[in-house]
C-alpha cells in the first residue's frame, strides 16, 4: 500500500539553515501545484542563474519583474527542470515568486545578506 507524502511548510529555522548551507538556491512552496506524469510537484528547487542562463535575456527586465523574461529563464535553473509547457501554466502567484527570487539573487552579496536578515 502506497502512502501519500504529506507536504509541510518548512519553518523559519529550517529556511535559515537552508540559506546559510547555500544562500545561491532557493526553495518555492507552489500556490498552484504542477504535474510531471503522475507526480504531483509542490516545490520547486530555484538556483542563482549564472551567465550561460542568463545569455539572451535583459537583466534590467528581470528586476522589473518581466514575465516572458522569468518564463525563458525557470526551465535553466530548476530543480526538477521544469519544462516549457509547466511554465507556461504556472499560476501567476508562483510566477511573482520566482521573480522575487530572482532580483534577490541579482543583488549584491551585502544587499542580499541584509534582505535575508530583515525576514
């Protein structure tokens, strides 16, 4: 017998620990779940893009949160990759955050460090 996998936010300390492991991933809680095949996706492992992801885009419009821009860069930088089509039908929640997650990581380390203590 199959039992289903219960999903829990992380708390304040686990997502602390996290960060201080490694402050260039992030983790994002889905508001609107994905599926790949029949597995349910509820979180979604974010890295901080390094110039190959970032190639042919527009940092500027990253910070400004453009959505094509957050769109072609998720499937270069998640974990587990997500594909064009899962992309495409994020909910528009789950897209903000992947875009605040990128223009953290496009901060300098200090101002990141800051951020990071302020949560």
């Amino acid at each position: 017998m199959q039992t289903a996998k219960q999903t829990q936010e992380p708390t304040a300390d686990q997502l602390e620990n996290r960060r201080a492991v490694n402050p260039d991933v992030e983790v994002i809680n889905l508001d609107t779940p994905l599926m790949m095949g029949n597995q349910e996706i509820t979180e979604v492992e974010v890295r901080k893009p390094n110039a190959l992801a970032l190639q042919g885009l527009k940092i500027a419009d990253l910070i400004q949160g453009d959505v094509t821009s957050v769109l072609t860069l998720l499937p270069k930088v998640t974990t587990p990759t997500l594909t064009r089509a899962q992309v495409q039908q994020l909910d528009p929640c789950d897209i903000a955050q992947f875009g605040a997650v990128f223009i953290t990581f496009l901060q300098p380390k200090s101002t990141r460090a800051a951020l990071l203590q302020q949560q």
